[in-house]
C-alpha cells in the first residue's frame, strides 16, 4: 500500500507541474496506478489519492473521466455503500467522492450521465451488495444532499451546480427531492466560498498571478494556481439555479408548481433571497 501512494504522490507531483504534455505521454499508467489504489488501501490512503484525481478532472475534464472510468466506478459504489454513520473517515471518504462525481457532472455532463448506466457499473454495485432498483445518478442526488455539512466550500458549491442540472432532468422522482435540492443550493449562494478567502489571505501569490518573494516552491504555487483557476469558482451557482428551475418549470408543469407549493414560507423566502427573485 505505502508503495502505491508514493506512486500516486509523484503522479500528483507529474500532473501539477507536468500538464497535458506529461498526461498525453503517461494517460494509462496514471489510469492503472488510480485504479490500483482505489479499492486497495485504507481511508487514509483514499483521502490521499481522491485530490489527486479530482485535479485531474478539473484540469482535464473531458479527456480524463473516460480514462479512469474503472475507477470513478469504484467511486460510485463507495459513494452508494454503507457503514459510514459512525466513522468520520468514512464519511470524508465518501464525501469526497461524492464531490469528484458531482465535478464530472458540472463538467462533462454526459460522461457521468453515460457511466451510470453502464451496465458494468450496475454489475459491479450488485456485487458489492448495493440495490440498484433506483436510478444510480438519482442514487448519487441523495448522497450530495446528505453530505453538503461535510465538505469544503468549493465541494459544497460543485455540489450545488450538480444538483442545480438535476432539475433538469425528465424524471418526476426530481419533484421528490425539490425542496431538498432548492435548499442546499440556497444554503450554498448565501454561504459564499470560504476556501479562496481563507487561502488568499495566508499566501504570497500577488494579484498579478507571480510570487511576490519566492517563497513558495513552484508545485506548491502551481498548486494554488489550479485552486484559484477552478472553473467551478468562476461559474455561477444562483444563475444556474434560476435557469434550471425554468427548465424544471417548463419539463414538469403543474407537478412542478405543486412541488413548489409544499415548501415552507420561509425557506422559500430564503431561496428568493438567494436567486434575487422579486
């Protein structure tokens, strides 16, 4: 095991001040190394190794997810299996998981849309024990729902826009969960994103984008250049959530204006508040 996250700490290293030059050369041993780790060591070691792959898709989210398509499977079945109520690692495990496939979804929506319904993915949960009666990305709305106390801010927000793009889809069962969905969004948009202010006040990277006096080694800088270049900080949360409820509106009618009707006063004044509604 201690071999293998050495491996994925030089990947980690490779990917950061390597780019699309070291993956274009070295994409399948990255993708073997990944699918070696994840499902063979400990949740200390998956804690490890989940940032290492969520920086990959974040850098390349289109090519990578196909790539690794193995292992973000693995993923999905940490996120839909059990025993995590009593253990805080567990929980940040999955939680975290849970964030990398919400990424996949804000990013490369039909990627995730594909790998969860492939039939291998439904094998592979039957296997583990997992009932796959329910639809597996509705399976994965319920786990963004329940765990948006355990991340970070930027999780929490990708969390957010994932489920923002929920309501856009064709299934009644959506309606079921409108009110949760609207409510962790709403909580999101007036949370504001703590990471970035938290990072920015305690580093030396100056407006311009340059080290202000060399103290920061160049994959530790190159690190916080991809934190603050995340596509997710730049996108808007309450826009995506005023236009997907539109489209929610539109797709489901009268189920939707009734579904709307059963959410509690105030929480509705909350979400008004959040999307500047009138």
């Amino acid at each position: 095991m201690f071999t293998l996250l050495i491996a994925v700490s030089i990947t980690e290293d490779y990917i950061i001040l390597g780019g699309s030059e070291f993956l274009s050369i070295h994409a399948s041993s990255v993708a073997q190394i990944l699918d070696l780790v994840v499902g063979n060591v400990n949740d200390r070691g998956l804690l490890s190794t989940l940032p290492v792959i969520d920086i990959l898709i974040q850098c390349f989210p289109l090519e990578v997810p196909q790539l690794i398509s193995s292992t973000l499977q693995k993923l999905i079945v940490i996120c839909l299996g059990g025993g995590d109520d009593q253990d805080p690692s567990k929980t940040a495990v999955k939680a975290s998981s849970a964030a990398i496939l919400a990424r996949i979804l804000v990013m490369n929506t039909n990627y995730l849309a594909h790998l969860t319904s492939e039939p291998s993915l439904l094998l592979l949960l039957q296997s583990s024990g997992i009932p796959t009666e329910e639809n597996v990305l509705l399976c994965l709305v319920d786990i963004w729902l329940d765990k948006a106390d355990n991340v970070s801010s930027i999780q929490r927000k990708t969390y957010g826009l994932a489920l923002s793009i929920i309501l856009t889809l064709r299934l009644p069962q959506v309606l079921n969960k409108l009110d949760q969905i609207l409510s962790v969004c709403t909580t999101v948009i007036l949370g504001g994103n703590d990471d970035l202010t938290e990072e920015s006040s305690g580093d030396n990277i100056t407006s311009s984008g340059s080290l202000s006096k060399g103290t920061i080694p160049s994959k530790e800088f190159r690190r916080r250049q991809l934190k603050f270049s995340d596509p997710i900080n730049q996108m808007s949360l309450d826009a995506s959530v005023r236009e997907n409820l539109q489209t929610c509106a539109t797709l489901h009618g009268e189920s939707f204006n009734k579904a709307i009707g059963c959410m509690h006063p105030s929480a509705f004044s909350q979400l008004k508040q959040a999307l500047k509604m009138a």
